[in-house]
C-alpha cells in the first residue's frame, strides 16, 4: 500500500486494444508513452527496473515505438516472447521478461484443479491448438494447412 516501500510496479496498459480501436495512431501511442512515463516519479526513480508493463499482443513492446529507449530495463509481460516481427530486435529478453500462455484451458483455473500433469503423445487428443488470425504469417498459416489436413486433430 505504500508506494515507497514497493518492490514492483504493475502497469496495466492495453495499448493493442487502444491501436485496433483507432483511439490513438501510432504517433499518438508513443506521445502519450513518453508523457505518461514521463511523469511516473517511481519509474524516474529506478529507471524503470522495477516496473512490469503488460504487452497482451504478439506485437508487444513494438507497439510502444520507443520502448528500446525507455522500456529496456523494465520487466515485460506478454504472451509470446522473441518475436521481431519483421524487425531488427526483439522487445523480449529472457534475463527478465516474462511469457504467459494466451489461451490457457478453462478446467486448469478451476478452484478445484489438481496440478496439471503433460499427457504422453500418444493419447493427446489434438495435435495443435491455434487461437487467433494468421494475418499472412509463415508460421501461422502452415497451422491452418495442417489443420485443413487433420481437421479431427487440430
């Protein structure tokens, strides 16, 4: 509850959701970056060390356009790591981001869930799970071939 005794600062920020809205062009998501950032006496105070902001889209901290400047020692949240997407440099580094999975199964968040235990590969039920759109991406669209293939396994 007391700011000055924290030891992690958790930023919820969608700023994918302000992009696919239209709110805010990409010029305008960086301004308002800067400024916000900017005025966060905590983050000045550590240069960010300690901050954790959310980047919930395979884009993550790129849609910030200047995150290598001011985003490089914070802690990113996101659910797919070493991503450029047609870039020199990822935003994602192992030594301190973290990943978390975008599509989790609903029987694993039950209150009553026991720990999840791997199921040997001959007795999966699916080869493959895909969640989302393949926006012309090699990697994404090889998916929905083999799902076209084997529609009774993924």
């Amino acid at each position: 509850m007391d700011k000055d005794e924290a030891h992690l600062f958790f930023v919820p920020s969608y700023v994918k959701c302000v992009r696919m809205t239209g709110a805010l062009t990409d010029k305008e998501i960086n301004q308002t970056y800067v400024k916000v950032l900017s005025q966060m006496s905590y983050f000045r105070r550590s240069g960010g060390r300690d901050h954790i902001f959310v980047f919930p889209s395979g884009a993550g901290a790129h849609l910030f356009r200047s995150w290598a400047t001011f985003l490089n020692r914070s802690i990113i949240l996101t659910p797919e790591g070493d991503r450029t997407d047609k870039r020199g440099i990822s935003a994602f580094n192992t030594w301190k981001d973290i990943i978390i999975p975008g599509n989790v199964d609903d029987s694993m968040v039950k209150p009553d869930a026991r720990a999840v235990q791997p199921i040997p590969l001959t007795k999966r039920k699916y080869l493959a799970n895909f969640l989302g759109r393949a926006q012309g991406k090699v990697g994404r669209l090889k998916l929905v071939e083999l799902a076209k293939q084997y529609p009774d396994k993924v």
